[in-house]
C-alpha cells in the first residue's frame, strides 16, 4: 500500500505537533530554569544575612516561597540609631524557562528583572543591560556562612559598582 505524498506531509507535521511539546518538557525538565541542579544552586540562600560598611549595616533575608521561588528583603540600616535608610523587594524566580533576579525600590516605576546569564556552583550572573545601574548583579557563594554581592555597571572600562560581604546571622 504506498501513501501520497500528502498524506506523508500532513502525517510528519502532525507527529511534529505531537513531539514538539514533549521535547519542550524534556529540555526545561532536564536543564532548564525548573531543573534540580538549578534549585540546588540556589538553597543556600534562605535565612538572614548582614553585611558592614562604614555606617551602614546592610541586611538581606530570604525564604524559599514556592518550588522555584525565593523571596527576600533587602535593607540599610544606620547600626547606631537603628534608622531604616533603604528597602527592596527581592524576588529569585523561574520564569518564562528562565531565571531571574527582580528587584523593587521606591525610586524605580516598578520591579526590575535582571536574567541568570552565568552560573556555576557557587557563582550567579544576573543582567539587565537596559537598566541604568545596576546592569550586572552577582551572588558569590563563600561557604555556607558568606556570599559576596557585587553590583556594577556591566562595562569593562571600570565603571561604577560595589561590593558587600554578607555574613549569615540566623537559618531559615
């Protein structure tokens, strides 16, 4: 029995409908934003952590609220008098098969996304070159006490950007 060549045509596309949305599981399962290796990367994170500069005490704290989301605040305050300098609204989330950092502050119209660009072990990349400072965010795993975040202008030529050395003061 031989089939017309419609027939072949209209059989592959369908069996390309058919295997497309699994291939699409199959590859966000296995190594996209949902997948364990990245969770893992990430479950250092909860708990409260503070970091010193000069006369501000920096504090970042985190909880995990969901499979792939963690929340967090961000805070400056003046170690004297205990005064609240600043705040934000962290968010680490999977979205659209992908990572990102979200940050909310008063002087921003609204949330900012930065997206995971690079990642190993104990090293997240986040970037948003569109945005005006900071364009580049990054969490450096110390040890399970200490993370490094450096905050930059993205560009090579020693732009502006700093640095804070958190050190965890409570466990989720």
């Amino acid at each position: 029995m031989s089939l017309s060549a419609r027939t072949l045509l209209l059989m592959r596309r369908a069996l390309v409908c058919l295997l497309l949305p699994c291939f699409a599981a199959c590859t966000l399962t296995s190594s996209g934003a949902g997948s364990e290796e990245y969770l893992a990367m990430f479950d250092w994170l909860p708990g409260e952590w503070r970091a010193r500069t000069g006369q501000t005490v920096t504090v970042e704290r985190w909880q995990r609220t969901a499979r792939d989301t963690f929340a967090g605040i961000g805070l400056s305050e003046d170690p004297g008098t205990g005064e609240q300098r600043e705040f934000e609204r962290l968010e680490l989330t999977a979205r659209s098969g992908r990572w990102q950092y979200i940050a909310t502050v008063a002087h921003n119209a609204g949330p900012v996304a930065f997206d995971l660009v690079s990642s190993d072990q104990d090293r997240m990349v986040f970037e948003n070159l569109a945005h005006d400072f900071p364009r580049r965010i990054v969490y450096l795993q110390r040890d399970e006490n200490h993370y490094r975040v450096e905050a930059s202008d993205a560009r090579d030529d020693g732009g502006r950007g700093f640095a804070l050395d958190f050190t965890r003061v409570k466990n989720p």
